[in-house]
C-alpha cells in the first residue's frame, strides 16, 4: 500500500511539471510570444532539479490510516487515474504556468515591455528600438 502510494504521488509530481513545459511552447507557436527559456534550460531544469524530489517521493514514509484502508483492487485501483490526470494537467499544472506566466509578463513590464508588444514578435523582436 505505502509503494503505491508513493508511486502515485511521484507520478503526480512529475506530470505536474510537464505543462507548464508545454505552454510557453504553445504561446511561442500560436501567439508569437518569445520563449522565455530555451530548450537546454528546460532540459537542464527537468534533470537536476526535478527528479530529486520526485524520488524522494518514493521513499515518503506511509500515512498513518494506511492499515486502516481497505486493500487496493488491481483490476480496478491504478496508478494512474482519470482523478490523478485531472489533478497534474490541470489543477496543479495550469496553476503553476498561470504563475509562470505572470513572473514571464511581469519581467517584461518592468524593462517598460508590454503583453501586445509581444504578441506575434517573434519574427521581428520584441524590441521597440532604441530610444
């Protein structure tokens, strides 16, 4: 039962991470917003600061009530679950991006770069020029 659950909850982790990977690529692809990360960053980030935590994950010490639960059925109680996509993609992974997010547009306000400044820019910069 502690196997499970610990499998379960670095699975969670590690799915949660993956769409805030994905939606600057997305905005990058169909709005022309500039990346705010390249490809060797986002790399460098998922395999030296992501997989510590989702392993040690595993090695969590059990709940309290894990005696008191039922055993799991393996025909029906996976590891991965329509409830546990729901709460990476969704839940906690656009949570994360919206915050991502603001942390990207806020950098840019503060160098006086608005959001409809980067809109489709990534053809032409996202620069207004020398002042």
């Amino acid at each position: 039962r502690s196997v499970f659950d610990n499998l379960s909850k670095s699975i969670m982790y590690t799915l949660a991470h993956l769409t805030p990977q994905l939606v600057p690529v997305f905005f990058n692809l169909a709005l022309g917003m500039p990346l705010a990360m390249n490809g060797l960053m986002i790399l460098s980030i998922d395999l030296l600061t992501e997989q510590g935590p989702a392993i040690s994950l595993v090695y969590e010490k059990p709940e309290s009530d894990i005696m008191r639960r039922a055993p799991r059925n393996p025909k029906t109680d996976h590891l991965i679950t329509k409830r546990t996509l729901f709460y990476s993609y969704v839940l906690a992974g656009l949570t994360s991006s919206l915050i991502c997010f603001m942390a990207y547009a806020l950098v840019f306000k503060h160098h006086g770069i608005s959001l409809k400044n980067l809109l489709f820019s990534t053809d032409d910069g996202y620069f207004l020029g020398p002042p």
